[in-house]
C-alpha cells in the first residue's frame, strides 16, 4: 500500500500540472525499483526531444476489439511529420535524425465518458505549427526512434503551456546543472545556487526533479533534513511558480505521512510553510489541499491527536491570533476550524 500511495500521489501532482502522462508505459519500459527511486520525468526517460508538428494527417475513427462487457472504444491513425527542434537527452549511440515520419495511435471512448488514461498521445490535438516536448522511453530493446515516440511515450507537455510553465527550461536546466554539480543537486553549495539564482523561473517539472535528488534518504539524517528545509523554504516564497510550488508541496506531504516517525523538526517547518501559504491572497492552486488534508495531516494523527503544539508552529500570540483569522477567511469546514481553533488555543 505505501509503494501504491506513493504512485497517486506522484500521479496527482503530475496531473495539477497538466501533463499528459502514462504511468503504464513507464512502468512497463523502466521498471518497478527504478519508478520509486525517482519520482522525475527527467530521470525516468531514456528520450527527451522537443518536435514541432509539421503536418498530421488523421485516419478515420474505428470501433476497436475490446472484451464483452468492456467499455466501447474508437481508435485511429495519424500520420505524423515531425521536425526535431532540440534533443535534451538519448541514448550515446543512438543518432536521431533531424526530421521525423510517426504512425501515431490514438484512441478515446465510443460513449464519450473518460474512465481511464488513453495514453498520451490520445491527449493531445495533433496539429501543425505545434511543439511538443516528448519524453520516451524504448518499448523494446533498440527500438527504432519513431517507435520509442510513438509506443514508448510515458509524457507529453504541449509548449508553451500557462499550466506547465517552464517546461523545456526546466529539461534544459536540469540536465546541465547535473552536468555541473552532480545528481544530488541540492546536497552542495553549487546546486543550491544555481536553483536560488533561477527560483521564479522553474516550473512542476524542476520540482519533480529536485525532490527525486532527496527522494527515499532517511530523514534522521541532518544533511537530509537541511536540504527539505531548503524546498520548504522555497514553498514559502510568493515569486515562485505556484505550480513548481504545488508540486513540492505534494511530495513533502507525501514524506512526512510515509516517513514511521519523521522528525519533529520537519513536520513543524512543513506546518509553518503551509500556514504561510494561507496567508498568501494569490495562492488558489496551493489553499484548495492545504485546506482539504494536508495541514491537518501534518498536525494531528488519524485519531485527532494533536502531534506538534501551535507554539512550535507559531511561537507568538500575535502570529497565532492572525492565523485565527486567517482560518475564517479561508474557507475551511467548520468542524475544521473548531479542531485548528482548539490546537491554536492548547486545548
């Protein structure tokens, strides 16, 4: 069950950030073990390339053979020319050529009622004029390059894209900040800086990045602890992107429910975050789960037992009377207010 939340949740973030994604691809192409070792796109691909469409060419819909009493389906081709604008990463000895002819497979419900993931491809209006960053990775061992885009896509991110802002800069980044200070960007010097001089440029996809550089270290240890307080201090700051910001959120979140008995060091940084993000006026995307789960998780357990005190958490009479107020202002059910209320208050 822990391995299966994980996936949700990594799965809902992905989605609040708009990105056309297949779990099952990339669970099916890079493996179990190396799924929940990194929860970043970046990392979980073997191609990442930027198309532009020149010409899509689309076939007629057809019934497609599904099982009695399965959901009826439609599926098509479209014929695809592609121009590479930019490869971000491949394999060494695999050339891409310049430009590219794809058999595309796209499929939707006959009953036009969405109940599952199509793939990504299905998401997408294929178009001409349009650029799409394509991660991929081979269905089969050496697969031709036009098969691994067309089978092997585990995510697509249409750019520009207000919902998936940064995008290709985030790919762009990533990869070169690697280059320089290593995987474990956030454990140097170097790393932190590069991150802090580009923080209200980076969107969800640096924040899946960056995560997966502390993703499954022990959070007993100091060093690892230090660098949750650096993305939590980033949670925390109005100029950056509310969806590099959610993105984190979520994962943090995820942490502390998974980690047996998380610091109280943690927990108390991760509640502040999220009571300061409340007081924020322009902070839609991150108040709706902070309001739902994520703030009481962090301060009671399952059984409404307080697990930090406010004073921890907000250490003045003045900081917890504003966030008294803040509460009624937020739209939270009453029957939450009254048990903040009580926590404010040492009940």
């Amino acid at each position: 069950m822990p391995n299966q939340r994980i996936k949700l949740l990594r799965l809902a973030a992905l989605a609040a950030a708009s990105c056309v994604v297949n779990p099952e691809i990339v669970q099916r192409c890079y493996g179990e073990n190396e799924m929940n070792q990194s929860p970043s796109p970046i990392d979980q691909h073997q191609y990442i390339l930027l198309l532009r469409i020149n010409s899509a060419a689309a076939g007629e819909w057809m019934p497609e053979t599904r099982p009695a009493g399965s959901q009826p389906m439609l599926q098509r081709e479209v014929r695809v020319e592609a121009h590479v604008r930019e490869v971000f990463k491949a394999p060494t000895d695999r050339q891409i050529p310049a430009d590219l002819k794809l058999r595309i497979k796209q499929r939707q419900p006959a009953d036009f009622i969405t109940s599952d993931d199509y793939g990504p491809w299905s998401g997408v209006d294929l178009v001409s004029g349009i650029d799409l960053l394509v991660f991929a990775t081979d269905p089969t061992p050496k697969a031709p390059i036009d098969q691994a885009l067309s089978d092997g896509c585990g995510l697509l991110v249409k750019v520009p894209n207000p919902q998936v802002p940064f995008a290709v800069e985030d790919v762009r980044h990533a990869l070169e900040w690697e280059r320089v200070a290593g995987r474990r960007l956030l454990e140097s010097a170097q790393g932190r800086a590069l991150v802090s001089d580009n923080s209200t440029a980076i969107g969800p996809l640096m924040a899946s990045y960056l995560e997966a550089s502390v993703a499954g270290e022990d959070l007993s240890a100091r060093a690892t602890v230090d660098t949750h307080g650096y993305l939590i201090n980033l949670l925390q700051r109005a100029d950056v992107n509310d969806r590099f910001r959610l993105v984190v959120l979520t994962h943090e979140i995820d942490k502390l429910v998974m980690t047996e008995a998380p610091p109280a060091r943690f927990r108390v940084q991760l509640a502040a975050a999220m009571i300061h993000i409340l007081e924020e006026d322009h902070a839609d995307l991150l108040h709706d789960p902070i309001r739902q789960t994520y703030l009481v998780n962090s301060l009671f357990d399952a059984n409404g037992k307080q697990l930090i005190p406010a004073r921890d958490v907000l250490p003045t009479d003045a900081e917890r009377a504003n966030f008294e107020s803040v509460l009624r202002k937020r739209g939270f059910q009453a029957e939450r207010v009254a048990q903040l209320i009580r926590w404010l208050r040492g009940e």
